[in-house]
C-alpha cells in the first residue's frame, strides 16, 4: 500500500516547506521540501526518543516516565536530601537547580548542570549561582537603566 502524503482531500491545502508528516502505520517521519516538490523520509519514530518533559521537584516523588524523557529540576538538592525515588541520582550525586535529569528506563541520571552565574529560585529571585559569591555592592543598589549604551 502507498503512502498518500498531504493533501489528502480535494481542496486541502498544499504541503509548505518543512512541514512534517507522520505515518502513522509504521512510525515512520517525513518533511516536505518545496524545492523539490518532495517528502523525504527523516527517520522512524520510537519510544525511546527523547523528549523535554518540564519542570519536576527532585524533593518530591519521582514523575512516571517512559525512557528518554527529559526533565528540569526546579530545586535541587544534595545527594541525600532528594526523594529516594531518584533512583541512580539518590544519595549519589548533588543535583543543583535547573539541572537536567534523564529517565533510561530503570534510573535516573544527571545530563548537565545549570550554568552561568546567575539561577532564578524557585521564588523568583536572582542569586548567585555559588552562593559564596558576593552581591554587596558597596554604595547600594545600581540602576541598570542607568548605564550609558554599547556601541
């Protein structure tokens, strides 16, 4: 049996470049290209893609997820202080904030960790992103809007 790509029906709308299109018998992807007036095969679509998940709480019971599932951390915690739940991270690793944590099917693991010297809490504020760093800015608060403009 062939693949009957979009349009499908009289008077459905013609493919735009780049669109996707997944066939849903065999999981298998395609793209339109408009320069050559084609769909091309991208790949067969599979369980164990990964995928960004959100946000989760690592002090908090771990989320059902499926293998490849991605996911944030909002709080962080230390190698003890998460949920046990955490298996492969729990009472292993330090997790900090908005570090990201994978799910293979068994355990969890850590895939990088936020940087920069800035993190946004869970609250909202700004801090340091080594809390020994110092915010104290000797004469008070600076007023960015204050600064002159870059060339």
């Amino acid at each position: 049996m062939a693949i009957q790509f979009p349009p499908i029906n009289a008077g459905d709308p013609a493919p735009i470049d780049g669109e996707s299109y997944l066939y849903l018998e065999t999981q298998e992807e395609f793209v339109y290209s408009a320069e050559l007036n084609a769909w091309s095969a991208l790949g067969k679509s599979t369980g164990n893609a990964f995928a960004y998940y959100g946000s989760l709480l690592i002090k908090t019971p771990a989320p059902p997820a499926n293998t490849g599932w991605i996911y944030s951390v909002a709080d962080g915690a230390s190698a003890t202080d998460m949920h046990p739940s955490f298996v492969g991270l729990y009472n292993t690793y330090n997790v900090d904030q908005w570090s990201l944590i994978i799910y293979d099917g068994n355990s969890w693991s850590l895939v990088g960790t936020a940087t920069g010297p800035w993190v946004r809490t869970v609250d909202g504020r700004i801090q340091p992103t080594i809390q020994t760093d110092s915010l104290d800015m000797v004469d008070g608060d600076y007023i960015i809007t204050s600064l002159q403009d870059l060339p």
